[in-house]
C-alpha cells in the first residue's frame, strides 16, 4: 500500500538574540508530524518559497494532500481591511506564500486539511475574512487563549449537523483546547461552517463537493493523546486520500 505523503506548511522561526542573530528557520511543531503518524502519513515539510508560482507547483506535485500549520496572525491587507491596534505579529512573505500554495493545490484537486491559522488563511485564499481580534466579535466572547496545557479542554463546541465533520466525529458537540485572538469573519464562497462555540465564534468550516478540503480552529493534534476522538480528524483526512 502506497503511504500518503503529506505537505505541512511551515513557519519561520528567526533568532533573536545569541548565535546567529536574525538567521531564519523553516519549521513546525512536533504535535502534526506525530498525529500523520499516528495515521500511516508521512510528512514532508514546505518550507515558504518567495514569488515563484514554479517551485510552488513542484512543492505540490510531490505530495498527496496538504496540512496548513498553525502561526501568527494573517496580514489584513489581504482581505481588504487596514490593520486594528490589536494586530499582533505577521508574516506578510508567509501569507503570501500560503494563498497561492492553496489556490495552486486546489487547482489541483488535492485534499487540504487547515489547523487553526490554517483554516484561517484557507477561507481568507479563498475569498473570506477574519476578525483581526475577538473584540470585533463581541465584547463578550470566551477566553479563547487558553493560559494552561496544550492537550487541556477549554470549551465546548457544536458541530453543525450533516457536515462532513459532524460525520467524522460522531457527536454533537465536543470540548477542545483554544489558542488564538483571530477568528472568521465571512466565510468563503463554496465554504460551509460545521463548528461553532457557544459564543457564536466559527471553529470549523469546509468546502463544499466531494474534496476533503477543511478548517478547524482548535488543535486536534495537541490533544489526540489524552483524547483519541481527535485523531478522527486526522483518520478521515488520509483515509480521504488513500481513496484517490
């Protein structure tokens, strides 16, 4: 049997103080490479590639599906906001890099799963919005950055019935974890939500037809250890892409 091959995403790590100041790393968290794994995928590290619509489309082709990692805020100039006080920290070569990583593998029909910010860039790719801080939402939302262990339930949400992941998890509503002040605004055209808080933040989304191309706001894969239900977000995904 072939072993999917997985493309995650990666960020920049840059040093700031010691050896080698301001030197740039491409990276991820450990927590997406043991949760493919855990699912017989193995990942395959994207590191930004600068302005070159050709390498991106050789990044693509070596893979089967696509795994956008989480990060830092996402440039509001790409959805046609100016940027709030409360902006935190962007990457504007990584957003970039992102929109067209995803446009190019959507052309391509390849399978996408988004973590957090990446169902964030994916419906802004897409044609969608964000809130650039929960306060635009309501200034009574939940904590959604959560002050305690990466794999600890902070709140609850409610999947939308007859969506695909809704299907997937096999319950109405389930306890995640929670680390982000940016959340979705409008949803992109041909996308759906299937997740919401209480509070009424989006915590999933997905696109509509028969690709698996989908977005949860949490970290499944920080949690999948202490809770296995969330591994079926990852079971789903590659099973999707073994099907191919």
């Amino acid at each position: 049997m072939t072993i999917p091959i997985v493309g995650i995403s990666a960020s920049m790590l840059i040093t700031e103080d010691g050896s080698c100041l301001g030197n740039e790393q491409a990276y991820v968290n450990k927590y997406y490479v043991k949760a493919l794994a855990a699912v017989g995928a193995a990942p395959l590290l994207l590191p930004i590639v600068e302005k070159n619509d050709l390498l991106i489309r050789a990044q693509l082709r070596q893979v089967d599906c696509l795994l956008l990692s989480g990060g830092y805020d996402i440039n509001p100039l790409l959805y046609g906001e100016e940027p709030l006080p409360e902006l935190e920290y962007i990457m504007p070569e990584r957003d970039e890099y992102e929109v067209k990583l995803i446009q190019m593998a959507l052309e391509m029909n390849k399978p996408i799963l988004g973590i957090c910010r990446g169902m964030q860039i994916l419906n802004v790719a897409c044609g969608g919005t964000l809130y650039q801080d929960l306060n635009q939402f309501s200034l009574k939302h939940f904590k959604h950055q959560q002050k305690s262990k990466t794999d600890t339930a902070s709140h609850t949400v409610e999947f939308i019935p007859n969506t695909k992941l809704h299907r997937i998890m096999g319950v109405d509503t389930t306890k995640i974890n929670t680390f982000y002040h940016q959340a979705i605004k409008d949803t992109a055209p041909n996308f759906i939500i299937n997740g919401k808080a209480k509070d009424g933040i989006i915590e999933g989304i997905e696109k509509t037809g028969e690709n698996f191309v989908m977005g949860v706001q949490w970290h499944p894969e920080m949690m999948m250890e202490k809770d296995v239900s969330m591994l079926k977000i990852f079971q789903s995904f590659i099973g999707f892409v073994k099907q191919l």
